[in-house]
C-alpha cells in the first residue's frame, strides 16, 4: 500500500468514525428531549397499551447498546445483566411491561449515559476494516444509533398518545401555495433493481439487491391528503361494506371507526389533537394515522389500489434515464433540510407538493419522509434474505400478518430512513405516524 493509499484510508476511516459519532450524538439528544420534557409520572406510566412506558424505552436504549457494542464488539463483562429480560422487547409485551420491575427514571438515564460513554470511547479505537462483520464499515454503530431513532419514534408516537397540555413544540411548516401539478405519474414497466448489497448500513430486510420485473402502472404524485380522505367519508365510506375487505370491516364494525385516530367532528367541522394541541385538520396535509385497512378501502372507493412495496421502491429510486436504483429519490447524497420533512424537526406532515426538490426523476414527490405509506404487500425476505445480526429483527415477523410501509415519517432520523427500508406492522395499527398514496395499473 503506498503512503497516498494508507493515507486516503485514513482519511475515510476517520470520516466513518465522525460520522458514526454524529449520529449517536443526534439520537440521544433527541432521546434527551422526548425524557426530559414531561415529569417522571409520565415516564413511568403506560399512556396506552399498545405503547411502553417511556422510562422502558430509555433503558431498552442503553441495554441494546450495551449488549451489541460494549459486549458483541468490544468483548467487555455485562454491566447489568440482571436487567437484560426486562428490557428484552420479546419476553414481556408492551401491555405487561408497567409492572416489572423496570429502573426508575434517574437510575435509567444514568445508566443510559455510563454506556454511552463507554461506548464512545469503543468508537474512538474502532477497527472497520480488519474486524468482524458487526464492525464493517461501522455497521453495529450505526445500526445502534438507527435503533435509538426507531425507539425515538416510538416514544414521539407515546407522546401523542398521552394526555394533557403539550411538551414539546416545533416551528410550523412554511408557508406554500397548494400543489396543483399533475395528480399521478406513469412509471414505465421493465426490471429494476430492489434492496440493496452495498448499503453499509442497511439492515438484513432490505438486503440483498435483486431484479424485479413491474409492470407499467400509475402511481400518486403526492400522498393523499385529509381533504380527499375527508370526502371519503362523506360519501359514507366507513358506512359502505363493499369498500372493505372482510377483516377490514369487521374490524370497522367492531371498534365503531368513523375517521382517522384523533379525529373528531365539530360544529361542522373536522378537528384533531396533535401532541397536546387541538386544531381544525389541515385540508393540505397528507392524513395521518390511518391503519391498512383505511387505506385500502378508500383505494378501492377512488376506483384504485395501494401500490405494492416493488412498485412504491420502483417509484422512488429507478433513474430511467441510467436504469440505476439511486439510495434516494433525489440520488445518492444523504438527506438533507431541502429534501425532506424528517428528523422531528417538525411535529407534522408537510403540505403535500413540498420538498420539490427531493422528488424522483419521475416527478414524484414526498417518497421519504412526512408519513410512512402503507403498500399492499406482505412482509417477505427477499430472495436470498440472510438474518444477520440476530433473527429477531426481521425473520420472526416474515409472513400475512404484517404490511409493509414505505418512506418514513416527519418523526424518523434521516440515519433510519433510505430508499431500501422497510417498516412494518399490522393492519389494524393507526398510533403509527402512516398514510398512504394509491396507484393502478396503466390498463385500469
């Protein structure tokens, strides 16, 4: 190896390690934020029982840090291995998780913040290259710090979930004039390439690379929004049987739906309450927190269809002008502020039409970012799936009970959302931050 090789090795091996550090450090101050703003009553109470409490995901943080890298990469003793069942996410559901004997809210962030530097210090004589496979290009760092982020999430999803007056705020989305370009674009029909081989950090569902085949089909530009959804329901879409699948109406039926979660009518109007906040539904916005089935049905009532996950992908990353697969419907350059509504810099969707220059090259708009966008699609390995680093993360939910989304939400980290990643959850789930757009085939 020349000097100039060793030294443009060293150069990356250095940018790695700042960027690893860069985004550990974003998601524990988020972290920070979403425990510090409320009292330790809130921390410790189950707000719902689809959700933890949040002092358990504070410590499940920590836990899972200090197992996969203080443990798995740097070889060091367990520092609390009589609190690993507590904090394993498959031992205890989410509706028993109040009444273990969880840390309390200050043990949790200390013990949170002796891992964290422990394993900043892990980081700073990381080998990336000459290492095991969890150090590769740093992937056990980086899939740490998208595991931070995903529970960040999931504590934001908590937050709107409780009740009483707001904790955290935002800046609003700037003002924009409504979107009036063309309503759906045509994706032509031909191979492209899904999931990904080479994304270093890309977790085991998304890989490998593979060609897939799709047909020429039609696809919106944008999400839809909560003034089309609304005239869903005033056509009596949730009263109208042949809109739904079976399981969807029943389950309909069975729990009294009338309207996306937190919505509710009002002297003549729709109103919702956002994180503490009640206020009259923004006719712009993409809808939000609607489950599957809401989705499909009011496909079906707009005489389309949600888009499979291959052609939501297809939609979002293939260049038909070079025929590559770009990491993002812009290209390949990380997001940033002009692209899309992440990171929680924002406590909402955008106005649809925003972003314009984070769209594809097809022209279509808001693919990463604003709200996860339910598919049709069952979630499946791809062809060659390998579980790596442990079976849970993926391969134990493989099958019809869960639906794929697509895209990320304003609540997700950049570090956690790309072209090839993949969400998933039941049908009926509507606490998730999930809308949706609809496609049809190019015959239809």
């Amino acid at each position: 190896m020349t000097a100039q090789e060793s030294g443009t090795t060293a150069a990356g091996t250095e940018t790695l390690r700042e960027r690893l550090l860069a985004s550990l450090v974003t998601a524990r101050d988020r972290t920070t934020l979403l425990t510090s703003c409320v009292e330790d009553p809130d921390l410790t109470a189950q707000h719902s029982p689809l959700m933890s409490p949040l002092v358990w995901d504070l410590a499940h943080i920590g836990n899972q840090e200090e197992l996969w890298l203080l443990r798995n990469v740097g070889g060091r003793e367990a520092m609390r291995p009589d609190i690993d069942v507590l904090y394993d996410a498959f031992e205890h559901p989410r509706s028993e998780r109040p009444s273990l004997p969880l840390l309390p809210p200050e043990e949790a962030r200390k013990y949170a913040a002796e891992v964290r530097g422990r394993a900043l210090d892990l980081l700073e004589g990381a080998d990336f290259e000459g290492g095991t496979r969890l150090t590769e290009a740093g992937f056990a760092f980086g899939m740490i710090a998208q595991h931070e982020q995903q529970h960040d999430e999931t504590m934001l999803i908590t937050h709107q979930l409780r009740t009483g007056p707001a904790a955290l705020t935002a800046p609003a989305h700037e003002a924009a004039p409504p979107y009036a370009g063309p309503a759906e674009v045509l994706v032509p029909g031909g191979p492209f390439t899904m999931g990904t081989s080479t994304e270093p950090w890309a977790l085991d569902n998304e890989r490998p690379a593979h060609v897939r085949e799709v047909a020429p089909y039609w696809i919106d530009t944008v999400p839809v929004t909560n003034a089309a959804y609304q005239a869903f329901i005033a056509d009596g879409g949730y009263d109208t049987e042949r809109w739904w699948t079976p399981e969807g109406w029943a389950h309909v039926r069975r729990n009294s739906l009338k309207a996306p979660l937190y919505w509710r009518r009002e002297g003549g109007q729709w109103l919702r309450r956002r994180f503490g906040v009640n206020e009259v539904v923004p006719p712009e916005e993409p809808v939000l927190h609607v489950c599957w089935y809401e989705a499909d049905a009011y496909a079906r009532w707009a005489g389309r269809r949600l888009p499979t996950e291959a052609e939501w992908e297809k939609a979002a990353r293939h260049d038909p002008v070079t025929g590559r697969s770009t990491r993002y419907p812009w290209g390949d350059a990380d997001p940033g502020p002009e692209h899309a509504n992440l990171g929680q810099r924002h406590l909402s969707p955008a106005p649809v039409g925003s972003y314009p220059a984070g769209e594809s090259p097809l022209g279509v708009r808001q693919l990463i970012g604003d709200v996860w966008e339910w598919t049709s699609s069952d979630l499946e390995p791809y062809p060659g799936f390998a579980a790596f680093p442990y079976r849970e993360y993926s391969e134990v939910f493989f099958g019809p009970e869960y639906k794929v989304m697509r895209g990320g939400s304003f609540a997700v980290d950049a570090v956690a959302c790309r072209g090839t990643f993949r969400n998933w959850d039941y049908p009926i789930r509507r606490q998730i931050f999930a809308g949706f757009r609809t496609a049809r085939s190019e015959s239809a």
